[in-house]
C-alpha cells in the first residue's frame, strides 16, 4: 500500500513535466512563427513598395518624355493645342499626386500594423515569462506537499508500530490474567466422573480430527496439484474462466455426543464448560465448523458412510462452464426409486451420462456407467461399484478424448479412511 501512492506521485510529477515542457515547446514555436511571419510581411511590403514607386517613377518619366517630345512637336503646328495639353498635363500631374498621397498612406497604415506585430510579441514574451514562473512555483509547492506526504507516512508507520507492539503487549497482559483466573476456577473446583469422561471424549474427538485434517491436508495437495494440469483443458471445452470449488463460510452449531450443543459465542456454565468449550475452540481450530453430513464447510470435503436423505446428493457439485450438473446421487443402494439417478440429462455439448444401478456389479449391469456421448467427449467410464477395492479402486476416472481430461476419482462403495473423499474430484 505504500507503493502505489508514491508510484502514483511520481507518475502525476512525470506527467506535469511533460505539460510543461509541451507547453514550453508549444510557446517556443508560437512565438519562432509569429516572429517569421511578421518579418515575411514586413520584407514583402518593402518590396511591393519599392516596386511600386520604381514603376510609377518609371511611367512618370515615359509619360513625361512622350508629352513633352508631343507638345514641342505641337507648339509649332497648333498653338491652340497648347492649352488643352498644358490642362491634360496638369490633371495628370493632379492624379499621380493623389496616387503617391495614398501609397503613403498605405505605407503609413502598414508600419503602424508592424508596430502592433511588435507590441503583441513583447506581450507574448511577458506572458511566457508569466507562465514560467507559475510553473516554478507549482513544482515546488508539490515537492513541498511530497515531502509532507513522506513524513506523514513515517509517522503513519512509527504510529502503527508502537500500537501493533502496545496491542500485543495488552493481549499478552489478558491472556495471563485470563489463565490465572482459570487456573484458580479449576483449583476452586473439583472434577466429576462425567466432566473427565466428556473430557477425555473430546481428546479422543480433537486427536481424531487432526489425524483426518492432517489427511485432509494431504489429499487437498494432491487434488491442487491435479487441478493445475486439468484447468486448462477444462477453460478450453467449456468456459474462459473455471472455477473449480465455492467454500462455505457458515458455521453452525456442533453436536458433542453428549447432549452438549456449544455455541462458539457463549460458553457452558461451570468448570466443565470451560473445559468443553476451550477443547471444542480447539478442535474448531484445526478443522473449521462441521456441518450435519459430516463434512467441512470450509474445505468442502466429505468422508460419508452412508448415503441419506441429508447427503444424498453430496457426491455431486456444480460444476462452471457449459455443464450444469452432473449427478444427485444416493450410492447406498440401488432401488426402483434411485436407480439411474447418477444419470442427469448434462447442459452443453454433451448429451447424457450413463444409466446407472449402483446396488451389485454383475454381468448385467456391468459397465453400465459408460455410454456413448453424443458430442466432443467418446465416454466417461468403465464402472463397477459394488465394493472398491485394489482392482476397481477410482475406476470412475478415465481418460477422456476431446477437451477434457478426467471427471472424477470415485470409489463408490463405502466411505472408508482409503477412499474418503475421493469422490468429490470432479473437475
């Protein structure tokens, strides 16, 4: 979490940085093209006037030369002629003098203009300079609000640090005063036959449960890593994103076998419950609440006996992607009533499982789990599920052609410390 500010700092100073350099640029070129328009113009009208006044002197001059050569020729021909030329002469004079007034004005018109161009570049210029010294300032007050962010957060973190070690200190503190008092509770009180029979029930229960979460454990790693090599060929036949198990966050109540109920938020009366409900934290913190089917509802694994109408069922998950389930299923015994019930019309590209009779494996039904797959996928399995043993054992699971991999590792029997669990591998 302290990264990402300061990444997040440096990227914004990156960023005003770049604005002002862009801005310095875009100012820079501004001002080079202004400045070589105006010198363009100016160039350009000199020479529009000095062409303009080496023309019209030209003219004058032709136009000159042509009447006075005309009139000396006339003045000895037409005296009446002189007159009218002299007028021509002088109206003529009248006009190029009108024509030269207005050059000058333009003249005049275009170097006030120019002057404009100059005043409007030396504000240009201030008002750069304006900028500049804005963005000066700006860089050092954010450099100024970096520095209080960096002391902000090393204070944050010395603060954190003397109350992380202030709040181990008081819980060290009321953990001893706590076991102080339960230990003079305990001296106060004497133990009855049934609190050390209920104790000595609960040792058995926590010492059985961390053998199986230590198994637990053990088939959780296995099962992760065959979820590595089976993701991607399950993402690729049914969906972009597979998720492969929800966890179960609830937690209920767990039955002691002794009449007891403990609830995790209030404790029994009495020594014995103290007792009780300090184990029971215990078992509890090793295997996570339990649910009435006998399984975790944190981890989700099932180690069932028997299938009844609370987990009937239990065997099968939902599975993500193009299939909706895959089976509810009740594997004690195949009745009129269960038979075929592993088998559920699949979502998706695949038509149907198999038509099942869980009850005995004989030369009838035999292999009746597997059936064509009309789709991508030739077949499930080869399946007896009389009794698992070293023959049959995860017979369920087969190598499948097209996009996926493997269903299941099934032993359907009987739930036994071999097999448990190891029907809820489906992918």
């Amino acid at each position: 979490m302290a990264r990402s500010p300061q990444a997040l700092e440096e990227r914004l100073k990156q960023e005003q940085r770049e604005e002002v350099q862009a801005l310095k640029e875009a100012h820079r070129r501004t001002l080079e093209i202004l400045r070589q328009q105006s010198e363009q113009e100016l160039q350009t009208l000199r020479y529009e006037l000095e062409d303009e006044g080496k023309a019209m002197l030209a003219s004058l001059r032709s136009e000159l030369n042509h009447l006075h050569a005309t009139a000396v020729e006339h003045l000895k021909q037409i005296h009446l002629k002189e007159n009218t030329v002299a007028k021509k002469e002088l109206e003529n004079e009248q006009e190029l003098l009108g024509r030269i007034s207005d050059l000058q004005v333009d003249v005049c018109s275009r170097s006030n203009r120019i002057t404009d161009l100059d005043h409007e570049i030396h504000s240009l210029n201030q008002t750069i300079d304006t900028m500049t010294r804005e963005l000066e300032l700006k860089g050092k007050e954010v450099a100024h609000e970096q520095d209080l962010g960096k002391r902000h957060e090393r204070e944050l973190g010395d603060l954190s640090v003397v109350h992380h070690r202030e709040t181990h200190i008081m819980l060290a503190d009321f953990n001893k005063a706590q076991e102080v008092l339960k230990d003079k509770i305990s001296a106060l009180q004497i133990l009855r036959p049934e609190d050390l029979a209920a104790i000595a029930e609960l040792r058995a229960m926590v010492t059985e449960r961390e053998t199986l979460v230590k198994k637990l454990v053990d088939d959780k790693k296995f099962c992760q890593l065959e979820l590595v090599n089976r993701e991607t060929g399950f993402s690729k036949g049914f969906s972009s994103c597979a998720n492969v198990g929800v966890i179960n966050p609830l937690k209920v109540k767990v039955p002691l076998g002794l009449g007891v109920h403990l609830d995790l938020g209030r404790p029994a009366d009495g020594r014995l419950g103290h007792v009780l409900h300090a184990l029971h934290r215990a078992a509890v913190g090793l295997l996570g609440p339990w649910d009435s089917a006998g399984r975790s509802a944190e981890c989700g694994w099932l180690a069932q006996k028997k299938s009844t109408p609370e987990n009937s069922g239990a065997y099968s998950e939902a599975l993500e992607g193009t299939i909706s389930k895959v089976a509810n299923c009740a594997c004690a015994e195949s009745t009129s009533e269960n038979s075929g019930v592993y088998s559920e019309a699949l979502e998706g590209t695949i038509s149907k499982v198999a038509n099942c009779a869980c009850a005995e494996s004989t030369s009838e039904n035999s292999g009746v789990y597997s059936e064509a797959l009309e789709g991508t996928i030739s077949k499930v399995a080869n399946c007896a599920c009389a009794e698992s043993t070293s023959e049959n054992s995860g017979v369920y699971s087969e190598a499948l052609e097209g996009t996926i991999s493997k269903v299941a590792n099934c032993a359907c029997a009987e739930s036994t410390s071999e097999n448990s669990g190891s029907l809820l591998g489906s992918t």
